[in-house]
C-alpha cells in the first residue's frame, strides 16, 4: 500500500515555520492563523503545522516578563493548532571570555519536514534562510509542491528552487499594517491599507499600475486580474504618489514591495493607490 492510499480528501499541507529566522528579518508579529489559511487554501486539509521557536531557560530564570510572554506566544501558537518545537540557547564562552548563545533549529526542522513529506502533498516553508535550499530540492524529488514564505533577506537560491516563493509581505492580513486610517477597513476594501508590486510604469507620462492579491482562495498562477479565476487586483498610481527616492525606472522590480491605501479610482469601480511608501525586500 503506497502513502496516496491513505488519502481522505484534498491536498495534504504541512507548515514548517523557522520563527527566529522571521522574527529577525521583517515578520516580527506575523498572524499565524493567517499562515495557516493560506497554507490550506483552497479547503486543503492541514497534516501538519510546526513551529520551531528558540527559548533562553537561563533568562528565563530572571527574567519574568521574557517567561511570560514567551509562554504566551507558545500557547497562541497551539491554540492555532501549531506543534511548537522548543530549541533552548545554550551558552558559550570565547577565548576572550565573552558569553554568547546559539539555537539553531535548522536540523530538527529538515529532519522532520523530509521524513513527514512522505504523506504530504503541499509543503509550505516558512523561512527565508538558504541552508534548506537542499531540504527544498529533496522534498521536490518526493513529488512534494514546495512554497516558500519569507520577508527580507531571502537567499536568492531559495526564491529559485521554490515552487512557488510569495513574500510575506504581500499575503493579505498576514503581517498587519502599522498605519493609521485603515481601521475597520478590510483588505481591499476602499480605505483599506494593502501591499503589492508595481508590474507596469509608464515614466514619460508619470503614472503606473500596481497588483495586489485580493483573494487568497483565487488561482495565484492567474497573475492577470481580468481573468475571473484571478486572485489579483490592480489600482491605478500617479508618481506623485510614490516617494521621491525610489527609481522610476526600477519600479517594476518584483522585489519592491509598495504599502499604499486604496481609494476610488478616476472612474467607477476603478481603484488607485494613494500614500504609497516602498517596503524594500532585502536580498
């Protein structure tokens, strides 16, 4: 009896979520519960959900406010139905006598995302360090769809492998947006603050056209927002709008990431980008 026997429904999703390596490079307060929607669009049936989280006992120890807030966030994390797996520091000492800490929870999570493949049809790795490009590649030759979520500082061989890399910065509601205005506003609604890319500007006559994601449980292959099947949007911007440090002639790099407020358009039911401030994706 093959794995694919034991089916039950949809596609089989497993979520491994480097948490230190998101925490320090842009994902500080990322929704979990909004990953892992994501992650299981479509009705996808969730098979796993791991978060490996580094814990410093000794501080810990002293420290109540660190305890406290880390156990919390421990708890949310189950509550959202995530296997928290503990990597504790561990402390040092140099030849010149200064204490440093490691975690590294790189080879608990490859371990466990190569032997849990194996019953897995849709793997989603959240993480933007290149040391699991190989970890990627070896889940691919297993018949795994691989997608990777990260915010900055991605390794550019991990964008490559992927089946599918989407910044984090651009799932809706997944990282919220710190900005006033936008209260009691969805994402997409107009008022509503969202992010997106620039993918066409015309710089003679000084405006462009910026893309969005609107709806996750759309085809995110459909890049076309005319097409019914599209999970995009797109909002008219003027230059104006955009800050004067950005390059216009390198607006429509798909590693700027614009933050922008969405407003009624020139003509009905068209949108434009209003307050536009540029996230650069760090590589």
């Amino acid at each position: 009896m093959s794995p694919n026997d034991f089916r039950t429904g949809g596609l089989r999703v497993g979520v491994y979520v480097d948490v230190a390596n998101l925490a320090m490079n842009g994902g500080f307060g990322m929704q979990y519960d909004v990953l892992r929607a994501f992650a299981c669009r479509n009705g996808q049936e969730p098979m796993r959900l791991n978060a490996y989280v580094s814990f410093d006992a000794e501080r810990a120890r002293s420290d109540t406010d660190y305890r406290l807030g880390q156990n919390r966030f421990h708890s949310r994390l189950r509550d959202f139905g995530f296997k928290v797996i503990v990597k504790e520091v561990r402390w040092f000492t140099d030849d010149t006598g200064s204490r440093f800490g490691k975690s590294n929870a790189d080879l608990d999570l490859a371990v466990d995302a190569l032997l849990q493949s194996e019953r897995l049809d849709r793997v989603l790795l959240a993480t933007g360090d290149g040391d699991f490009v190989r970890l990627v590649n070896a889940m691919q030759n297993r018949g795994c769809r691989v997608e990777v979520v990260a915010f900055d500082n991605v390794a550019a061989d991990l964008r490559r492998e992927a089946d599918l890399f989407l910044s984090g910065y651009l799932i809706p509601d997944l990282l919220p947006a710190n900005r006033t205005g936008s209260s009691g506003k969805r994402w997409g609604e107009i008022g509503s603050v969202v992010r997106g890319v620039c993918y066409a500007y015309d710089t003679e006559r000084g405006y462009g056209f910026v893309r969005y994601i609107a709806d996750i449980e759309a085809d995110l292959s459909r890049t076309d927002s005319r097409d019914p099947g599209s999970s995009y949007a797109v909002a008219f911007v003027h230059g104006t709008e955009i800050p004067e440090s950005v390059d216009r002639n390198t607006l429509t790099n798909r590693n700027l990431v614009f933050e922008f407020q969405l407003a009624e358009g020139a003509e009905a039911g068209k949108t434009k980008a209003v307050a536009v401030r540029c996230i650069q994706a760090r590589t």
